[in-house]
C-alpha cells in the first residue's frame, strides 16, 4: 500500500461507519463510557494493510464484550476493512490502531440499559522509527486484585493503571509492575513480562488474573516451538533478583528488554533469549516481509 508522506491536515478517525476528522469524533455527554467507563478497548497494529493476530484480538474482544453484555458493532472482516481505510487516509505504512466501543447512551444508573446502541471508534495512531531503549520498570505499590474478573477484560476504566503509570514516571521508570493482591508477580501496565534464568523462560500464568495478552500467548508458542523450555507459573518478586535476563511484550512493542526493575539492573545480551525470539516474532506477525525495518521491531515512537 503505498501512500503519501504528506499527512492529512488533520487524523481522521473512524466513528459508527463514518471516516471523520479527530475534532469531529465525539461521543454524546451520556455515553456510558463517559459516566462510568462503561466500554472496551483493543490495540493492535497495522502495516501496510496487515493487522498482525487480528483473530486472536477479536477473539479476545469479542469474549469480553459477551462477559459485559455489549454487543458488538462491527465484526473482525469490518474492523480490518476499516484500519485499512484509516491507514489510507492518515497516509501512514505503520500504525497504532485503537478499538473502542462503548455500551452507548444510557440513563444514570448503574444498571445497563437493554436498548443503549453500542457506539464503535477506531483512532490511527502513526508510528515513527527510533532507537530501541532499554526499559526501566518500577514496582507499583498499587495491587491487582487476584479475585476480580476485571483485570482479563481491556475495560475504558483504566484508573487504576494511571496511578501506576504515574507513579512509575515519578520514579523515573518507563513502565510499571503490578503485583496482585497474593504478592505474585503479575504484568505492567500495558505488557505482559518475561523472564530467564538462562535456560527456561518463565512468565506469570493466567491464574495470577493477568489480561491473555496476544503477544504473551504467540511467544509462549514460538518458544515451544523453537525448543525452548517454558514454565508459566506464581511467582513472588524475589524469582526476579535472580533472572539473567528480563523483557515485557505487547502488540504494539513486540519484544522489549528490560534493564532495571527498581533497584536491580539486567543484562540486554546480544544471543539473549528476547534476541533470539523477537525475530521469530516477527517472522510470525509479518510473514510477507513488511515488518522488516526498525519500526517493525519495536523500535518505534508516537508523534
């Protein structure tokens, strides 16, 4: 898909079937998800007309939107129409595409109307070339709840999560790490986490109430796959001060190493497990090539 260099004056968004500039996209004042945050999000990525796993975040989407009862406006042939549309009009090869519905306009009760008409917008978000940095996390002293089912779903309300964030910028970390309410190790704020004593790679199972994360789920995969032992487990923190090596993956990072979690530092080794399955990854997500450059390897900003 070849497009302009030029952007458009302004983004363009897509908004219930219609492509409209970003200060035209508005939800009414008595959207759920103004009120209450009542709705869900996905975030994947689109190269050049490809939307890597969008199977996979569909599925995810669709099984939370079933869990909150709100059914969905579009389905994944639709939504993938239409990121390519939006990567077309904002005359971007590599983007950030933004899902999200809401349940729709409602009255002020907590009780979900029946009758509320869901409400669809998709925001493309470009993505530029960088330089890979090393991250820094920092260990939140907000806890994840381990009994809610909340943490599984990609709800709006992510209050919780901005603290976290907050926090962690605060003390000059690039990413926070949430515990759940057992102490385990459970995921950042936007990633999933691994690990490896040298040998094995080991991340958080499921059961820590952690979000399936799509990328988590296709590394865990390939690394079986490429012969790489795996444990997926509860862990308490301390499991990391003895890691060789520490990453975070999400769909729109890929594999990301890790220096520093608090105090403690990490190698980024050159033949390092992260070295050796971000290609595989890659390979996977885009098989036609297009995932090639630095931008496809996670070395990428926002503008």
């Amino acid at each position: 898909m070849a497009l302009s260099t030029i952007p458009p004056p302004e983004p363009i968004l897509y908004l219930d079937g219609e492509y409209v500039p970003e200060g035209r996209g508005r939800l009414p004042a008595l959207d759920r998800a103004v009120r209450f945050g009542d709705g869900l999000f996905e975030t994947f990525r689109c190269r050049r007309g490809h939307v890597p796993f969008l199977e996979d975040h569909w599925r995810r989407l669709a099984a939370s939107a079933a869990f909150v009862g709100i059914p969905l406006p579009l389905d994944a042939r639709g939504a993938l129409a239409a990121s390519r549309e939006l990567s077309r009009l904002n005359r971007t090869d590599d983007a950030i595409l933004r899902l999200t519905v809401t349940r729709g306009v409602g009255p002020r009760t907590l009780w979900p109307p029946e009758d509320a008409k869901p409400a669809l917008i998709i925001e493309c978000i470009p993505l530029l070339p960088s330089t890979i940095h090393p991250m820094k996390i920092h260990t939140s002293s907000l806890r994840q709840d381990a009994n809610s089912p909340l943490p599984r779903h990609k709800t709006l309300n992510r209050m919780e999560r901005i603290l976290a964030s907050r926090e962690a910028r605060e003390a000059g970390a690039d990413e926070a790490l949430f515990l759940n309410s057992r102490g385990e190790v459970a995921e950042g704020t936007t990633m999933s986490i691994f690990w490896t004593d040298g040998k094995t790679l080991f991340t958080p199972s499921l059961d820590t109430n952690i979000l399936p994360g799509v990328t988590r789920g296709v590394l865990l995969r390939l690394a079986r796959k490429a012969g790489i032992p795996t444990e997926e487990g509860r862990f308490p923190p301390g499991v990391l001060a003895r890691a060789k090596e520490v990453f975070v993956t999400s769909a729109v990072r890929g594999v990301h190493p890790v220096e520093r979690i608090d105090a403690q530092t990490y190698p980024v080794p050159k033949n390092g497990l992260a070295s050796r399955l971000a290609p595989l990854y890659l390979a996977e997500a885009f098989p036609s090539g297009a995932g090639a450059d630095a931008c496809a390897e996670g070395a990428c900003e926002i503008p």
